[in-house]
C-alpha cells in the first residue's frame, strides 16, 4: 500500500509517499482501517501523533476513522496547514 504525503507529514517521514506492507511478514497487525492505519503510522513516526490534526483521503475522499482501506486504493495523508506568521 503506498500512501502519498503533504506537508509536516512529508517532512516527519522524510519522503513524499510511503509504502505500508500488505502482508504480515512484520509480524505486526497490518491496518485495515483509517483508524488502524494511524495508530500504525503513529506508532512507526511518533511524531505525527503530536499533529493537532491528521486527515486521511481514500480514493480523493476525506474518510472516517472506521471505514476500511484496501491495498489498492489511493491514500493521502494531509496534515492542517501550516502557519506562516509575518
């Protein structure tokens, strides 16, 4: 499954997408859901726990914690827009 990322999230993985295993060869629950798929990303750059804010489109919609993800759809992570103050 590969995700494409944006912002903060582009610059805490340190690469414009990335690829999540769609087999268990890790030996660790793989996501099946949007909400699975944070904790996983989560726990892999705790970082992007400290966002205010993680949004998650599946197939170009914004999508809900519980609905599910497939290894062939599209997934983006969009982190809130960042502040520039002058």
């Amino acid at each position: 499954m590969t995700i494409l990322l944006y912002g903060t999230a582009k610059e805490i993985v340190g690469s414009p997408t990335l690829s999540v295993p769609t087999s268990n060869i890790t030996g660790k629950p793989l996501p099946k859901t949007v909400g699975e798929l944070k904790i996983f990303l989560g726990n892999t750059y705790p970082a992007l726990k400290k966002l205010t804010s993680l949004a998650v489109a599946v197939n170009h919609n914004y999508a809900k914690d519980h609905e599910f993800i497939n290894s062939y759809d599209e997934i983006a992570l969009i982190p809130p827009p960042e502040m520039v103050w002058k």
